[in-house]
C-alpha cells in the first residue's frame, strides 16, 4: 500500500468514526425571540448535556447542562457579536449558561415536569420545563420547550423593538449517564 492509499483509508476510517459519533448522540438547543415584530431564530452550538434518568426512580434522576455563550448563531455575526457583548449575555464575565435540574415527576407515560435551576449571567432562577423522554436500550431522547423572560435573567435592556418572551427548544438524543 503506498502513502496515498494508505491517506485514503485513514481519511475514510476518520469519516466512518465521526459519523458514528454524530449518530450516537445529538444535542440541539435553539431559541426564537421577536424583533421589530419578526421572530429571530438561534441556536447554541456548544451544548453539554448530562442526563442521569432512572423512570423507575425519578427522585434519583439528574439533569445538568452547560451552554457556551459564545456558541450563540443566529445567520448574522453583527448580532451575534452584539448579544455576546455587556448588552446582552456579556460573555466575558459569564462565559456559561447552566442548568441542573432539582426535580423530575411523571405527569403521564412518557411526559414529565422538571424543576430546574437556570442560570443565565448573575442570575439564577427556578424554571419548570415540561419533557418528553424516551428510552430505547441504550439511547435516550429528551425533548423540551419552554419560554423564559430575558428581562428575568438581565439579558438586553428595555427595548420597544425586542420582545422579552424567549421560546427555547432542546432535543438530546444520547447515552444516560
């Protein structure tokens, strides 16, 4: 095998592994805010969520997560640059948004509430975000929206341009920790 096959199957090797990884675990967390009357969507590229769900014990399940401020996308690096800034997140000073979950109870197969700290910048709330969770085998899938007040948590000030109301959408297809 010369240098280039050799390169070749390495490469295809690396491609394979990869999309193995992908495949086993996905995690999506996007958010949807009005400005000037149009709906603003976004998502956070640089999400870790670590689940720890027992359904057969839900006073033993966990759910934390961390989010990387300056992952936010929103298609317009002027805005993303913006929300980055002292403004808005001030990623600097607060580089993560976190998660841990407090509570989980069932409301019927398959739906749940969790009670969770959120903290975004200095602040740090008490949010119940309805769930649905899925357990095949090994993999599990969490899928949650909610809305949250920016104003709440000292993201942006008063705007007569930007709604307060924040949607937020999460999906996690993974390995329960």
């Amino acid at each position: 095998m010369n240098m280039k096959q050799f390169l070749s199957v390495l490469f295809f090797c690396s491609v394979l592994f990869n999309s193995a990884l992908f495949a086993q675990q996905q995690t999506q967390v996007k958010f949807q805010i009005k400005n000037f009357g149009l709906n603003v969507l976004g998502k956070f590229k640089e999400v870790k969520i670590h689940p720890s769900i027992n359904l057969w014990q839900l006073d033993k399940s966990s759910i934390t997560s961390e989010i990387q401020v300056n992952s936010i996308y929103t298609g317009n690096g002027k805005r993303d640059a913006h929300l980055k800034s002292e403004d808005y997140f001030d990623e600097n000073t607060y580089p993560t948004i976190r998660l841990r979950s407090t509570k989980i109870i069932e409301i019927s197969p398959g739906k749940y509430n969790m009670t969770a700290q959120l903290t975004i910048k200095e602040t740090t709330r008490e949010v119940i975000i309805p769930l649905e969770i899925t357990k095949n085998q090994d993999q599990l899938t969490l899928k949650a929206a909610f809305s949250i007040n920016r104003q709440d948590y000292k993201v942006g000030g008063d705007s007569w341009t930007m709604g307060d109301i924040v949607k937020v959408s999460v999906l996690y297809k993974g390995k329960n920790e």
